[in-house]
C-alpha cells in the first residue's frame, strides 16, 4: 500500500493515471492506450499525457498554436502528463526538446475515431461492400489535421500498433484504438502522407509478439525482397473510357466476340537491361501489339502484390494493391485506361483459393487462425504448400468480395477470372482418405465454397454489369456458368478444360494414326453449350516440362507449322470464346520462362509470322463475322456437316448467328491433299474462302478453290459444293449469294 501511495503521488502532475498504466505503455503491453495517453478529463478539467521517446521537455499545445500547458516527465523513458488549460476537447500537438535540438509532432491518441457505428454495424454483419474505402491506410483530413488513418482485422489480438519509419519501427509509439464490436484496430496518424512504409506489430492472446505484418488492404508495397507496405495517395487517375464501359455495361457477353491474350507482364517483354518494363511501357509497346493482333481482350496472370517471382503471382500478399514491380496503382490506371479506349479490355487473373504462407501476410494473422482454418484437413492446401481461406467466416468472405468489387470499381477492369475454383469446391482435392473433413451432409463439396463464390458473383454483377467473371474449373461441377438464382454458381464464362485437353492430345498424333481419334474431336461438342466456355490454350500448357504448342504439333517442321495454323483456325471456328497465351501467336518455340522475355527475334522467320499473320486474320474474321461468335454459347450457332469421315480425318460445320450469312469451316488434318471433296452446306450458291491455313501468305503450300467454290442443289433441299481441301489446313467458308 505505501508503494501504492508512492506511486499515485508521484503522478499527481500528470492526472490520475496508475503507475501500472505508465509501465504498460512504456513496455508496449498497455491493451488500450486511447484510454491513458492523448486529451483526457481530469477532475478539475482536462490532462495531456504522451509517450515521446528521447524527449526530455515536452509543452502541449491546440492545433491552431496556442500554448496549452507544460508536460511533466513521469517516466525516464519518455512518458510526459500534465494538466491543461483549454476548456474544451481538441486535437493537440507537442514541442519536445532534448540535448540534441527540438521538434513537433501532432498527437494521433488527441483524436476521435474515424469508423463510425454505422461502419460497425455492416462490417459486423458481413455485408459492407465498400472496406476498401475504410480498412488499409487512407490520407485524409481529420479534425482539422491532414494524415494517414489506418485500420486493421485483428480481433483476438492484445494490441496492434502501425510501426513504419515515421516512428522507429517502435511498437510502442502508436498502439490502435480497438473497436470492440468487429475485431478492428484503427488510428489517425497526423503529419505524415504518401510514400511511408508501415506494418502492423501485433501481439497476440498469449502475450506474443508476432513477425511483423504487412497491411491486408494495403494500396502498395514494397519492390521485393522488401515486403512493407506503403501508403498511397487516393487514385487520381482522370478516365476517358466512358464509351468503353458504356458499351460492355449494356452488352450481352456471351453474344459479343471475346478473343483473350493471355499476358505475363512479367516476361512479355523487357528492357535492353533485363529489368521489367512499367505500366507506361507496357502501354506503348503491348496495346498497340493486341490491336494489331485483333485480340480484343488482355489477360494478366496475376499483377497483385506477391513477394516470390517463379509464382507468376499465383501466391499473392497483397490482394488490393498492383505489384510494385511495373511501377504505382497511378500507372496501373493509366494502362487500362489507354487499353480500353483502344478498345482492348482488361481481365486479371485472381487467386482467391489459397494464400502463401510468408510470415508478414495473412497466415496466423492476430496470433489465431484468422483467415485461414485451423485443421489443416480444410486450412493447408498440399500441392501449393499454401494455406486456404475460411470461405465460413463472414470476414473472410466480406474481404474477398470487397477485392473483387475494388478492382471493377477502382481500377475499370473487364473481368475477373477466376484462379482454381475446383480446388475450392471440393473438400477431398488433392487429398487421400481421411486427410479431409466432409461437410454437414456428409458430402465432399466444400458448401463455404460454393456459397462464397455464389456471394462474389451476385456482387460483381449487381453491382458492375460490365464486368465479367470466369471460372478456370476443371471438374464437371454443374452449373458453374449458369445464375445462382437457377442453381449455379454465378460465373459469366468457364474454362473448357476438355477442350484444351483432347485437341492438344489429338494433334500430338502422328496423321496417319489421327483416324483412330477422331472422338477427340467430335466428343466436345457433345457438351460445348452445358456451359458458357472460353477456349484456353493457357501458361499451363507450355510451361513445367510441356513444351511449347509448336512443340506438341505431330510430324517434321513443316508438318507442325501447317498443323498449329490449322489448329488455331479449328478453334477459332468452334464454339467458345479464345484464349491464347503471349507467344504461341507466332509459335514461340522455346518453353516459357518467367525469368525471360518472349522470343521476338523468331518473327524474323517467315513461318513464325505466318502463324501470327493467321492469328491476326482469324481475330478480325471472328471480330467482324457475328456467326462466328453472336451464338458461341448457343447451340443454335452450330451444325455438324461432316462428323464421321475419321477415315480422312476431316472435320466440316456451319456457324450461324441471325440475321446474318453462316460459315462453313472444314478441317483436313492430315498431309495429304484432298481433291474434289464433297462437301454438304447450307445452302446452295456462291461460298468464298474468308481464310485458307495453307495460303502462302501464311507459309502453306499454296493449295487452293481460286477464292471460291459454287454450291449446287440436291434432291431434297440440300446443297453441296465439291472443293478442294489442302493438306492439314483448316478453311473458312463465307455464303456470298445465291
């Protein structure tokens, strides 16, 4: 008791603080700093008190400049208190001095809260769709002081205090106001702006302290290895994309021409020094390239913050920030930008399956298991060595529903797709017996999942009906393209894994053996509309031993070059919409690397800018010709005219959209040239040759109808025309009249 008395005497200057308080925040343990440091009311009026290390005098003063007390020091350390003479509450700043010189600084504990009860209510019911608005770090104006406010998900926590270079990297400088009813930690840090790096030091329930971790929501970050994150100012980027949006926002998806370049920004390109090229360059060099090319859509993989570049940035820490390695979220926004009002959109692959497990991300998040699962049966994902999201906690899903609105919204993108949602619907993925948990009905469909998913793509569509989401799903889960109000899962588009599959396989095979597997071909049709499907011939093809497309093509070079031109006419004829990856529109042959540029000097070489010369041509065919893709979802735009002659290997359809002429495409895969073939058509009359795989143009043979062929009538309405089909070649036919 007298130690007591001693104690509460000796800070009778400084107001009615313990001495245990003192001690607390002087150790960085003290769980609530808002309620001993800053303004506080004392008996006769109101006290300051601040924790300034080095200081040796500090003199309190209003934010307009008058003199509003002499603080005392009560601890060695840098604890000051004292009594003051304003008479109402207010925002203060200090004047400290040392041996060393003086300076000023604006006092963060001296001000009120920036969330609001409103703020407290939807976050807690899991249904804000703007926390990217309000948690992460955020320059603002605040009680007439300018500053950075910062807020944070940890509520198992015992304290959490923003350090960066501002403060030392001192913990115990500014420990957060803990707002109880949601688990957030939030504080205003005057004087400070953009370009300072922060983490988050947390201590968690056992009193632990934890690596430092980077901000969830952070804008920004660090260029790797370095891993902070940065505050940012709020995006000013001026748009000029209203025409763009206006068209996509009223646009059936599925009846428009969708032709994706699937893009590392990584390795596309670099600069003669080997280092990456920013958004600005990437601007100049890769939107001029795809107008060209007539891809109407960019693909990244991932350009989301991640700290390991051989992931291509499939294990992402920063969610809500643009990689710093191609330069700021300003130029990001520039990049769209200027796509869009080329009229190219922008598609980023997203990763909401799983995050890594890098000690200053999510993992172990506030000491806890807090974005993750804890049993490692639904939290660890094997192949990745990753962990998985708790798609059942509503904060979880609050926060990766919140990035994909945050991107459609901040950033105008396109699209989402979507990384490993088979991964995410089922529990027992890439798990033996007893190494996973069935759900509540004893299944192993992961119904978080599904519900998450469901959650995401209502909130894109309902909110940005411009922007499209698609799934790269590998399984036959059912529905996954259809509403959620009809049972699916919501997705605009999904992968057709089958297609990629059996078509690569079928063209591996030498001709002569092609007859054998012909179902190969014709079997994807039997399911081409359960879905709305892009056609990828994606990264995962040609990279991890794979190869390369011209690589996997049967027979000698010549054979391969034909084969791929003639591939790539098939698919741009069959129902879907395209995806190809950087480099296989001029038959990179090299497998790609994220660590090098695209083999550019290959197009000095006639057969590779054949095959771009192809690529270019089918795009501005499939852009401009609406049965070509107004019914590629559809099967009304699709007839077979030639199904069953695997003795030739000859594959023939009509393409269909109303209003509009059809299109005939036939295929001949093997080398052997096909005169007077009988072929069944639509109708009878004049059908130009729209494209020829085997033009010389292209690197082909030069076999040929002149342009044209002539459809004659038959008995009973139909029509044929007899043509000639070159070897491994794939031809476009166009109805030009009767």
């Amino acid at each position: 008791m007298k130690q007591a008395r001693r104690e509460t005497a000796a800070l009778k200057p400084g107001g009615s603080a313990s001495q245990s308080d003192v001690e607390a925040i002087v150790a960085g343990r003290h769980h609530d700093a808002f309620a001993v440091l800053g303004l506080q009311k004392g008996e006769a009026g109101f006290v300051a008190r601040c924790f300034v290390p080095h200081a040796e005098t500090v003199t309190a003063y209003t934010l307009a400049g008058k003199k509003a007390g002499e603080l005392t020091r009560l601890h060695d350390a840098g604890f000051f208190g004292g009594k003051l003479s304003i008479r109402k509450r207010q925002p203060l700043k200090y004047h400290a001095r040392n041996a060393g010189g003086e300076w000023w600084l604006t006092d963060p504990f001296s001000f009120g809260p920036v969330l609001g009860p409103m703020d407290d209510y939807y976050i807690a019911e899991g249904t804000h769709l703007r926390l990217f608005d309000k948690l992460g770090a955020h320059l603002i104006e605040h009680e007439g002081a300018s500053g950075v406010h910062f807020a944070v998900w940890a509520p198992n926590a015992r304290r959490v205090s923003i350090v960066g270079d501002f403060n030392d990297w001192d913990g115990r400088r500014h420990p957060m106001r803990f707002r109880q009813d949601t688990g957030i930690w939030e504080i205003f840090l005057p004087d400070i702006g953009a370009g300072r790096a922060y983490k988050f030091e947390i201590i968690g329930p056992k009193g632990q302290r934890l690596p430092l971790k980077a901000d969830p929501f952070a804008f920004h970050s660090e260029l790797r290895p370095a891993t902070a994150s940065v505050t940012t100012a709020p995006l000013s980027h001026e748009w000029g994309d209203e025409a763009h949006r206006a068209f996509w926002s009223s646009a059936n998806a599925r009846r428009e021409p969708m032709s994706i370049y699937e893009v590392h920004a990584g390795s596309w390109q670099l600069r003669d020094n080997g280092t990456f090229l920013n958004w600005d360059e990437l601007a100049d060099r890769l939107i001029p390239y795809v107008v060209d090319t007539g891809f109407t859509h960019i693909e990244f993989l991932p350009i989301t913050e991640h700290p390991y570049d051989p992931s291509w940035g499939y294990q992402t820490t920063g969610l809500y920030a643009p990689t710093s390695r191609f330069g700021d979220q300003e130029g990001f926004a520039r990049f769209v930008d200027g796509a869009h009002r080329a009229g190219v959109g922008v598609i980023l692959d997203w990763v909401p399956a799983h995050f890594p497990m890098d000690e200053h991300g999510l993992i172990w998040f506030d000491g806890t298991a807090l974005y993750e699962h804890a049993d490692p049966r639904k939290g660890f994902h094997p192949d990745w060595n990753t962990a998985i999201y708790n798609f059942g906690r509503r904060e979880v899903v609050s926060y990766l529903v919140n990035n994909a609105l945050f991107w459609a919204e901040k950033f105008h993108l396109d699209g989402l797709r979507v990384d490993a949602v088979a991964s995410m619907l089922y529990l027992d993925y890439s798990r033996k017996q007893g190494e996973w948990i069935p759900n509540e009905k004893g299944g192993r469909e992961n119904l978080e999942a599904v519900k998450f998913l469901q959650t995401m793509n209502k909130a894109v569509y309902g909110n940005y009906p411009g922007v499209v989401t698609i799934a790269e799903e590998s399984t036959s889960w059912p529905k996954v393209s259809q509403p959620v109000h009809e049972g699916g899962l919501g997705f605009g588009f999904k992968w057709n894994m089958g297609f990629m599959h059996d078509t690569l396989e079928y063209f591996s095979k030498e001709p002569i053996h092609r007859k054998h597997h012909h179902d190969q071909i014709t079997f994807g049709l039997m399911y081409a509309f359960s879905e709305n499907f892009v056609l990828p011939l994606s990264h995962d093809e040609v990279v991890h031993g794979k190869g390369t497309l011209i690589g996997k093509m049967a027979g000698d070079d010549w054979q391969k070059f034909a084969t791929l031109r003639a591939y790539y006419a098939f698919m741009w004829g069959y129902p879907g919409k395209k995806l190809l990856f950087m480099g296989q529109e001029f038959a990179q042959r090299r497998e790609w690397s994220e660590a090098r540029a695209l083999d550019w000097f290959l197009l000095d070489y006639a057969p590779h800018r054949g095959v771009r010369a192809v690529v270019r041509d089918l795009n501005n065919l499939y852009r401009s010709r609406p049965a070509l893709h107004a019914r590629d979802c559809e099967p009304e735009g699709f007839k077979w005219l030639i199904v069953d002659d695997r003795q030739n290997s000859v594959f023939a359809w009509a393409r269909y959209a109303p209003g509009h002429d059809p299109i005939v495409v036939v295929s001949n895969f093997t080398p052997i040239q096909r005169d007077f073939y009988r072929l069944p058509v639509p109708k009878a009359g004049k059908w130009r040759e729209i494209i020829n795989t085997d033009a010389t143009d292209y690197g082909g043979s030069g076999k040929g109808n002149a342009g044209a062929v002539e459809a004659l009538p038959e008995a009973g309405g139909e029509a044929k025309a007899t043509m000639l089909l070159p070897p491994l070649s794939t031809i476009m036919l166009e109805f030009v009249g009767e």
